[in-house]
C-alpha cells in the first residue's frame, strides 16, 4: 500500500476491539486522504479494488471492530 497511497498512516492494529463509531472518527482524524469509512459485518465481501481514500472496517454483533482496519 505505502507504494501507492500517499505518505500517511494506513492501518490502525490499536482501534481493535473499539466501537465502529470511534474508530471511524480516529481512522479520518489520522489520515486526511481517507475519505470513506466503511463498516461491515465481519465475514462480508468487499470489492477487489484498491482505493486510497477508504478503510474498511469490520465488525462483530456487538458493533466492536475485529481486524486491524487498513487503507485500501
């Protein structure tokens, strides 16, 4: 990712375990390029495509994010 996406941070392993709602506000706090936040049932698909400006974040029932959440 570091080759394609501008200087920045791209992966947040600390917001594990952290309410969605939070996450989200860290994630576009950390990276001004990050411009979609998305937030997803852990085990939903995805598109292959990378993107910069956007994180997928996924999540549990309970609304707590359960992988490390990385730009792409």
């Amino acid at each position: 990712m570091a080759d394609i996406c501008p200087p920045g941070k791209n992966q947040w392993p600390e917001l594990v375990g952290v309410k969605a709602t939070t996450a989200k506000y860290i994630i576009k706090k950390d990276n001004p390029n990050v411009e979609n936040v998305v937030v997803l049932l852990a085990g939903s698909g995805t598109t292959e495509d990378i993107r910069c400006d956007r994180v997928w974040v996924f999540v549990n029932i309970h609304d707590l994010v359960v992988e490390v959440p990385k730009v792409g």
